[in-house]
C-alpha cells in the first residue's frame, strides 16, 4: 500500500492536520498497526516537496501549534492515477517457506517438521483471525476474509509440498 496516496486520499475531502490524518488512518487502515507519527510527518513532507499537498494555516491544539494541509490538484491527479491502476499480484514464486524445505532436505533435517510447525501455525493464525473476523465491524471482517483466503491457499500449498516431499527430496540430493 502507499502511504502517500492513503494521505493524499484522505485529505481529498478537506484540510487535515498531520495528528487528524494519523487518527484517520488508524481508524480506517491501521487496525492490525498504528502509523506512527513520524511517518506521517515524513509522508506529508515528501507530498509538500512534490507539490501534491499545500500547507493552508495552522490551528491551536492542547499543544504546539498544528498545521495544516490541502491535497493540490496535481495530489488529486495522482491519487486518481493511482486508484485506477491495478494492484500486480503478488506471485510469491520464491517463497520463504519454499527455501525452508528445500534447506531442510538438503541438510539432511526433517522437511516435514518444517511443513508441520508451520501448518500449525497458519491453524494457530487462522483461529485468531476468526474470533477477530466474528467479533469486528465490516471493515474487521473484510480484511480478516483477505488473510484468511490467502492463509487457506498457504495450507494447500503446504499439504501439496507434504505429499511431493519424496519426490522434491530426490531432485534436492541428485
């Protein structure tokens, strides 16, 4: 995901200060990981030096005082931009856990094990996300669908890797 454009998108329907774009994040997209305030402070300096966001004044808080920040027209371009055009699937062709087996096996240590603590791991994450995904709002169950659905694919792929394990041990030792 980019940040900068999350920012920009955010600020598209009126001025925010950097404290209110955080909270606004966190609220729609930092769920699982707050964004600290630092990166947005950093995301927000990159989008003025790029001439994407305006600073427009400063308001008075319990604090310092806040300033504040508008999307330009060249921010609202980009950001459409970037809405429009597709995500590329992530392929995941060499995979952390592809290289785990591999290493196993031609290590002489059990594959298997690996493929196994790693099952009951996702199982472990899967129930998790469940009791997340049954006790949140919309929002909590789509994205517990997203990591659940790409948790499930993980397990096949697992269970087929378990059942070629013979076959890959061959190929590893020759």
């Amino acid at each position: 995901m980019s940040l900068g454009h999350t920012i920009l998108g955010l600020l598209e329907p009126g001025p925010r200060h950097g404290y209110d774009l955080k909270r606004a994040y966190d609220e729609r997209f930092g769920r699982a990981r707050a964004l600290p305030y630092g990166q947005v402070y950093a995301t927000l300096s990159r989008l003025l030096k790029n001439g994407l966001v305006e600073a427009c004044g400063t308001e008075q808080g319990e604090g310092p005082e806040r300033k504040r920040y508008v999307i330009t027209e060249a921010g609202i371009t980009d950001v459409s931009r970037w809405l429009t055009e597709p995500e590329s699937p992530a392929s995941y062709l060499q995979s952390t856990l592809y290289t785990k087996v591999v290493l196993a096996l031609m290590t002489g240590r059990p594959a298997r094990e690996v493929l196994e603590t790693q099952r009951a791991e996702h199982l472990r994450h899967m129930r998790e996300l469940t009791r997340r995904k049954l006790a949140g709002d919309l929002a909590d169950q789509l994205l517990c669908d997203h990591a659940l659905i790409h948790l499930d694919a993980d397990l096949r792929w697992l269970e087929l890797t378990a059942s070629r394990l013979d076959e890959l041990a061959g190929k590893v030792r020759a």
